[in-house]
C-alpha cells in the first residue's frame, strides 16, 4: 500500500474520477474550476478541457470522442476536444440552487446522476436520475446525492446521502429499479462518504470527505482497510492501470481557509495508490436499448 504518483492539478473540487480501459487514461473533473482532465500514465501525458459548464460526472461511451455528462444543468452528451453539447435531459433546470453532482454508468449501459443543492445543503430537495432514450427518477428527497456504484455482478446497488453520513444498498432490477433499501454502513462523525467504486471481490471502496480517507468495506458492510491520505477532503476512487491494481483518488480544497490550504498544500492533487487490490472495468453508457 504506497503512493506511486501525484499529480499535482490542485483542482477546487476534483471529482468523478474513471479509468478508460481502451485509451489507457485516467479521467477526472474539477466541478468548481470547470476543467475536465486526462492523463495517460504511459506518454506522461495530460490533456485539460475547458467544458462550457461545470461538469459534474461522466460516463465512457463507443464513440471515443464523445462522453455522456452530468453538467451542472442537466445531461449531455459532450465532445471534449470540440467542446461540443447535445442536451438529453434537464430534470431541474431553473430550480433554485440544485445541480448535478454524482454520477456513473450501471451495468446495462445506462447514465446515472444525482443532484444536490449548492445554496442549501441540508435539504431534501435532490433526487437521483436515470437515463437511456429518456429520463427516469429513481430516488428523491436526497441531500446530497453521491458514492452510486454497483456490485460485480450488478445485483446490488449502492449509493450515499452524503450529509447523512448513509450508504444504502439496494437490490438492483435488470429494468433499473431500485428496490429493498437497507442500510449498508453509517460512517463516523465528521466522516462524509463522497465518490465510490467496487473492486473485482465485490468490496467497497468509499472517499470519506472530511477524515482524510479512503475506507474499504466487504459486501457485508464490514471496514477492511482504510487508506490515510495527506488530505482531508478525498472526493472520488477508480481503479485503474494495465492490471488494474492502482487505485487513483481525486481530492478538494473546496471551502478551506488560507490557513487550511497553507497546512494542507496538496490539496485538490491527483494521487495514485498501489498494493490496495485489484479493480475492475468500468461499464460503457449503451443507449437506444429497452431500459
């Protein structure tokens, strides 16, 4: 378990972070500095974006220039290199405060995201969205919406209420349903579960904003490892690299003092762990299928 690499973005609030198996890249987002980034750990090669607005989460698809998008307004499909947008969805366009937050593609191909909102946090005023050939709602009165990512053999769902320190799991329907929710894990006080994966066992991987890690949980809901970083607010994890052993997680420095930042000077890097586990690939976005 050691860092292997840091990159040093310093990204206000780094996110959504997705290792593309075909390009051999690692993708990432800063939500408040509208960037979207990619590097390739073998040209030592990083490419950066300026989306036409802040971008949220994302999903890879079959064309490998076009991602599908959370921006924060709604869902998009998106050409990075041509700054291009084609709208899909726009569920909360023009409700005070929400935008898009979380999001990832499920294992039938379909773009999840989540909202939450900026001005009040606390409210359950968020839902979380699924789309393919149309928009669903599947959860609402949510906080903040984060951490969705699903089990390896896509029968179980998992998804975090960030404020309320909650992650439920859910049985997951070959329609998209999310049915018999039940309380995965309540991390500790002062402990926020933001951005997660699953690992090729089935464990759970969570960045805990706030504590400065990145915890580690069986698919019974038990802590196995936990990851101390030299930041306090991780924000995303995905596995990646060739065999899928290197663990890359996306960090903030989002509503920190001077002094904070000062104590904290590798805030908002990108950090690349090894001897963590071994990962997965991620799934591609699929449309024009029975949802």
């Amino acid at each position: 378990m050691r860092l292997v690499d840091e990159l040093h973005v310093g990204c206000e609030l780094g996110e959504g972070v997705l290792w593309h198996p075909g390009q051999q890249s690692i993708w990432w987002t800063d939500i408040l500095g509208c960037r979207l980034y990619c590097y390739t750990p073998e040209r030592n090669s990083l490419r950066e974006f300026t989306p036409p607005e802040r971008l949220s989460a994302f999903g890879f698809t079959s064309d490998p220039n076009r991602l599908i998008v959370s921006f924060a307004s709604g869902i998009a499909d998106y050409w990075p290199a041509q700054g291009r947008v084609g709208w899909l969805a726009r569920p909360e366009l023009g409700l005070p405060g929400q935008r898009f937050n979380d999001g990832r593609v499920d294992p039938a191909g379909r773009f999840w995201g989540g909202t939450m909102n900026e001005q009040q946090p606390q409210t359950p005023s968020s839902a979380l969205y699924s789309y393919r050939d149309g928009c669903r709602t599947a959860l609402t009165g949510l906080r903040i919406s984060n951490g969705l990512c699903w089990s390896p053999d896509g029968r179980t769902a998992y998804h975090a209420d960030s404020p309320t320190r909650r992650i439920t799991a859910y049985d997951f329907s070959a329609d998209g349903d999310l049915r018999n929710p039940r309380l995965f894990t309540q991390t500790p006080e002062g402990a926020y579960p933001d951005g997660a994966c699953t690992d090729a066992a089935g464990n759970l991987w969570s960045a805990h904003w706030g504590a400065g890690q990145v915890v580690c949980y069986s698919p019974q809901g038990d802590r196995l490892q936990t990851l101390e970083l030299p930041v306090s607010q991780p924000t995303c994890v995905a596995f990646g690299g060739p065999d899928y052993r290197d663990l890359y997680v996306t960090s903030a420095w989002e509503g920190m003092t001077e002094a904070q930042r000062g104590a904290e000077p590798r805030a908002g890097n990108l950090f690349v762990y090894r001897g963590l586990g071994q990962g997965r690939a991620c799934d591609f976005y699929r449309p024009n299928l029975s949802p």
